[in-house]
C-alpha cells in the first residue's frame, strides 16, 4: 500500500469534500486498528506458557520416536504440529527478548535442552528402528570381513554417523548400498 493523496482518486481525479473526509476517516481508523490488533497480540502471546508449549512438543517427539508402538497421528500431522508450536514459541522467544531479557535467556536455555533431548530421542529411535527395517535377509546374514574392517568401511560408518542421519530411510539404504559395493566383505548365511 503507497501512501496516496487524500484528495484525489487512484486515477488521480479530483475528489469532493464528503469523500476526502471519508477516507480520511478511514485512514484513522485503520491505524487505530492495527495498534489495538497487535496490542491483542501480544497479550495473547503472554498468556501463553512458552513450557507448556515445549511439553506439547515434547509429547509430540515421545509419539514420533517411539519404537514399540506407531504414532497415532500421521506424519504430516505431527510435523504441522510441531511446526506451529515452535513458530508460536518463536514468537513467545522474540517478545520476551525485548520486554524481558532474564526470562528470554532462560527459555533459550529451556529451548537448548529440548533440542539435546529429541536429539538423543532421535538417535536411539534410529538405532533401535532401523535395524528393524532392514529386509530379512540381510538381517538373518553375518557380515565377515577378511582382514578387519577398511578405511573405506569406516569412512562410511563416520559419515552415516555423523551427518547423513537427517533422512533416516534414505541415510539407511545409502549404507546398506554402500556396504554391499564394497570389495572386503562377503556374506555369509548362517548355519553354512
């Protein structure tokens, strides 16, 4: 929105009197709006508890990582949710750092603690889930190196390990691919 002339039109005819006022009007009345809009924002946002919001996603991390049993509620829906909650939080966050810098510090703590812990959620989710999803029969086969484990192997383990843990069916089927290509290992069935 361009900040218009009150006295003529968006063609730039010339308005009459009545209409000037009018708009004028209007034009205060919007900003004495927008003032009491985010005025209620903000008290909505005060109302919020920014701990009940991290135990909300909490709840949500313990449904989505949990091994034994399926999440109730489908992916998508759990990520909208957590999405909205942290936007929410986000919001919470940015208030409380100008009106209150004692409070902020502490919910970035309270922040940092929850992200520490749906990490480590996150990885015995991945170590107790993928071995799960691997096809039957290569969990049922040995893997027996000839001489150790390779240089190779082992990059690949640290790099499985340490970054392509983000998508982990994708991360999973990567090391499976990679671990059959290389020369040093064979496979073999059990009870041969």
């Amino acid at each position: 929105m361009g900040r218009r002339s009150t006295s003529s039109t968006k063609s730039g005819k010339f308005m009459n009197p009545t209409d000037q006022a009018r708009k004028e009007a209007r034009k205060r009345e919007l900003k004495k709006n927008k003032k009491q809009r985010m005025m209620v924002r903000t008290a909505v946002l005060k109302m919020k508890d920014p701990r009940q919001i991290i135990k909300d996603m909490e709840k949500l991390d313990e449904m989505e990582f949990n091994p034994v049993q399926q999440p109730l509620l489908n992916e998508k829906v759990l990520r909208d949710k957590r999405k909205k909650l942290r936007e929410t939080f986000e919001r919470i966050v940015r208030l409380y750092e100008r009106e209150n810098p004692d409070t902020y510090k502490e919910l970035r703590k309270l922040e940092l603690d929850y992200e520490s812990n749906r990490g480590k959620l996150s990885l015995y989710f991945d170590s107790v889930k993928v071995p799960q999803l691997a096809p039957h029969r290569l969990r049922s086969w040995r893997c027996t190196p000839h001489a150790g484990p390779s240089s190779q192997q082992t990059q690949v383990l640290h790099m499985f390990v340490h970054g392509i843990r983000r998508n982990k069916y994708a991360s999973f089927y990567f090391l499976i691919q990679i671990h059959l290509s290389l020369p040093t290992t064979r496979y073999v069935q059990p009870g041969l």
